[in-house]
C-alpha cells in the first residue's frame, strides 16, 4: 500500500489468523491424551495482539517466522514460549498456551481466561510437578550455609521461579491433591531462601495458600482438606513465618518511608498504601484460616500499632506542608 511520501509497506488485511489443526498429525505425534483430544480445536483462532492485549498496528519479522514455525511444524515437534519473554511476544496466543515449568507449551486447547492475571493458558500439572521435584537443578541458591551472590537480575528470574510454582500450587488444589500442592510450597520457601533470595509480595499467594492448607476452620466458603495432622502442621509451620515475616517486611518499609523527607514522602505514597494492604490481607488471612490462633491477635496489635505510627508521621509531615 501506498502511503504519503513515496513511501509503501506491505499490509496485512487482518489483525486476526487462523491455523488449522491437522487431528491426524495430532495423533500420529501423541500431542495430546485421549481425554485431551476430546477438547481439542480445529484451528487455532487468534488475534495479533501486544502486551496490553489490544491489536497490534505492526507485525516484527521474528513474528512472520514463529507463525510460519507453527504452520509448518504441523505438530511433528513441540513448541515452547519462554514464561520470561512477555506478553508482547505471545503475539495473541495465550488461549493455547499450557504451563509445564517455565515454558508454555503450544496446544490445540483453548483454556479459559485465567482469574490470575498472571497466569495464561492451562497448566499441565503432572508434567510440571514432576519436573519441578525430580528434574530440576537449583543452582546452589539453595545453599544457605555458605550463600550465595544472586545479583539483580538472578533476583528477578527467581520471582518468576516462585510465580510460575505458585500457579502450579493453585492448580493441584483445584485439582483436589493438597499434598503435592504442600509439596512444591515447600520447594518454593526451602530452594529459594530469603537467605539468599529476598521475600517479596509475590509470595502472598504462596502464603495464602499455605494457611489454607492449615486451616481446621469450620466457616462459609473455607475448605478442609484432606491433610494427615503432620502435613497439615507443616503447613500451618511454613503458613505462619511467612505471614509473620511477610508482615516484618511491610513495617520496615513503613520505617523507611516515615524516615523520608516530605517531599520523598510524597513521592513513595503508592508504596505505602501497597504495604498497607499487604499488612493487612496478612492478618485477615490468618484470623479466618487460623482462627482461634494467636498469630492473627499478634499481627493485628502490631497493625493498630503500625496505624498509630502512621498517623503520628503523616500529622507530623503535615504540619510541615507536606499536605
């Protein structure tokens, strides 16, 4: 097509696409269980789409290769996408993505939108638990007698190691098997130590998780699992000194940001009103799945005190005109 200046590019006539899915090479390359064929699609059906999930007004030529990869690869060979990349480079097709440990897996099943934003696809559960226990390596960050130097970016790779494990978790419990769910929990707390890898907000899902596993609670909308009374101690262990330091972490960057000047205060006020509720879903977690424990009393009087705190600064930054 033409365009102003003498200029043309080459123009597609749609955002969207449409692969056919050859059920013969699905069987023929075992792509699929039975009980999956029963779900399967007969193209994939798709729409070019970044990060924000809108249409894309340009197409790369890396992405002309993935999709002439997938055409033509007719299932013979699996196709991964790497769970680091990002949206943008999804190109769409994420409905058809399945989780295996930090790849998605490209199949003719189109999942459900997830209720996790960060989740895509479906998760091969199985697959994924049996790597995660038996095949992976961690690399030494597990070492907490000697330590190890994680540098920024080691740090940002392990928050996506504990995201991808959180989903796994969520999944075997939907899936009704809280024991290995307890299981790859524990691998997240004991192979990536705060030791060696600072406790961020994205294991509040790790946390939650963990004290719902412990609960005993007989209340509207909280399930009891099947759990012997020492993996469900393990649980409750595990559930509360995360909670517990999950909480420590908000009040020390409480600390800091009423230590601030006014106007670094000013500038950090979503930080603290995230540390807020992350202090607070800490301790309304542990008195609904933990009732009747002091962890949640405990929590709570340090948050009253935590908010007495608050005032106290936020008064007295005021009075200086940071207001």
């Amino acid at each position: 097509r033409a365009f102003g200046g003498g200029k043309s590019y080459s123009v597609l006539p749609s955002h969207s696409f449409r692969i056919p899915v050859d059920s013969a090479a699905l069987v023929k390359h075992n792509v699929l269980n039975p009980e999956e064929m029963k779900r399967r699609v007969d193209a994939l059906d798709f729409t070019l789409s970044g990060s924000n999930g809108k249409p894309k007004g340009y197409i790369l030529k890396s992405q002309f290769a993935v999709l002439d990869m997938i055409r033509g690869n007719n299932w013979e060979r699996p196709i991964y996408f790497a769970v680091t990349t990002g949206p943008d480079s999804y190109m769409g097709l994420q409905s058809y993505f399945r989780l295996e440990g930090l790849a998605y897996r490209l199949v003719p099943i189109r999942y459900p939108q997830s209720e996790n934003p960060n989740a895509y696809g479906g998760v091969a559960s199985n697959t994924m638990y049996t790597n995660v226990m038996e095949k992976w390596s961690w690399g030494g960050m597990d070492n907490v007698e000697d330590g190890i130097y994680m540098d920024e970016n080691n740090r940002r790779m392990v928050t996506n190691f504990r995201l991808q494990l959180s989903i796994l978790a969520d999944e075997l419990m939907k899936e009704g098997e809280p024991d290995r769910a307890l299981d790859i929990l524990e691998k997240v707390l004991t192979k990536m130590p705060e030791e060696n890898v600072p406790m961020s907000r994205v294991l509040m899902s790790v946390q939650g998780t963990l004290l719902e596993l412990a609960s005993t609670s007989i209340a509207p909308g909280i399930k009891v699992y099947d759990l012997s009374d020492e993996r469900r101690a393990l649980a409750k262990k595990l559930g509360s000194n995360l909670t517990r330091r999950l909480f420590e972490i908000q009040a020390d960057d409480f600390n800091f940001y009423y230590s601030l000047d006014p106007a670094r205060f000013r500038a950090v006020s979503q930080e603290r009103r995230i540390a807020k509720q992350v202090a607070e879903v800490m301790v309304q977690t542990a008195n609904v799945y933990l009732a009747g424990d002091s962890l949640g009393a405990e929590l709570e009087g340090k948050l009253v005190e935590l908010e007495a705190s608050m005032a106290e600064a936020e008064q007295r930054i005021a009075s200086m005109g940071a207001f």
